[in-house]
C-alpha cells in the first residue's frame, strides 16, 4: 500500500517538475530575447491583453502593440548585460527568477554625453502565462536604489 502511495505521489511530482521545467524553459527563452532586443522571438510569444509592469520606475504598460513598442528599447543605458541566476521556479503558470546582475549603465541622462559607469546589483523578473501558453505579464525590478548612489557619487 506504501509503495504504490508513494509511486503516485512520485508521479505526480515529475509530472509538476516537467511542466514546471517547460514553463522556466519558455520564460528563459522570452526573457533572453528580449535582452537581446530581438522582437521577432518575443512577439508570437506575448498575449494580446499583455501588462508589463516595471514597479521601480512606477511604469506599467498595457497591450501588445504598446509594449512591443516599450521593448523597442528594453535594455536603454545598459550595455554589457551580465546576470547571474540564482533562483528559478514556477507556481502556478508563474516563473520567477532572482538574479545578481554588472552592466555598464549610462548614468550621465538622457540627452548628454553618454557616461558609462559599471554597476552590479539585484534583480527579479516574475513571468506570468495564460492557460494558452502564452506570457500574459511580465514584471520586471532591480535594485536600481544602489545605481541611483553611484549616479549621484559621479555628480559631486
């Protein structure tokens, strides 16, 4: 009776651990693309009711059109884009990933002479899918409290 208790509940777990796995897998895929600016991989993979929230600037963005046009410009004053995953996981049709990131951010304005500074910090993505399959939100932050410092630093 223990054994086959246990061989369900086995089963049940790898079948949460494959799905799971393809979701991370899915959402790895839409972010890594998106890094990359490349709107032709990201577009098929977005809702059409799709949100995209980004809390640290306060700025949230609805509709496919409108925030295909946000990622137009997704990685703005950052080149050299270095993350270091250190948790992934999904629930319920949600992955989330925590990482440690270094870029080189132009902390001079927009408008000004570029000035390139190297930062490293935290961050967090949380990837949301419809039952469909697709990414119905994505909910990007980062430690950008510890780059405004350094900008601040640079100007006195």
């Amino acid at each position: 009776m223990k054994t086959a208790f246990f061989g369900i509940v086995a089963a049940i777990l790898v079948s949460f651990s494959a799905s799971a796995e393809g979701l991370i897998e899915k959402a790895e895929k839409f972010v890594d693309a998106l890094e990359q600016e490349d709107l032709k991989t990201v577009e098929p993979m977005m809702a059409e009711a799709f949100i995209f929230e980004d809390p640290t600037w306060g700025a949230a963005h609805e509709g496919k059109a409108n925030v295909l046009k946000i990622y137009q410009n997704y990685t703005g004053g950052a080149r050299n884009l270095q993350k270091i995953k250190t948790q992934a996981y999904e629930s319920a049709g949600t992955v989330v990933f925590v990482y440690v990131y270094y870029a080189e951010m132009n902390l001079a304005g927009r408008g000004k002479e570029p000035r390139y500074h190297p930062v490293m910090g935290y961050g967090g993505r949380i990837i949301q899918f419809d039952k469909a399959g697709l990414v119905k939100r994505h909910i990007d932050f980062a430690d950008y409290a510890s780059v405004a410092k350094i900008a601040a630093s640079l100007k006195e």
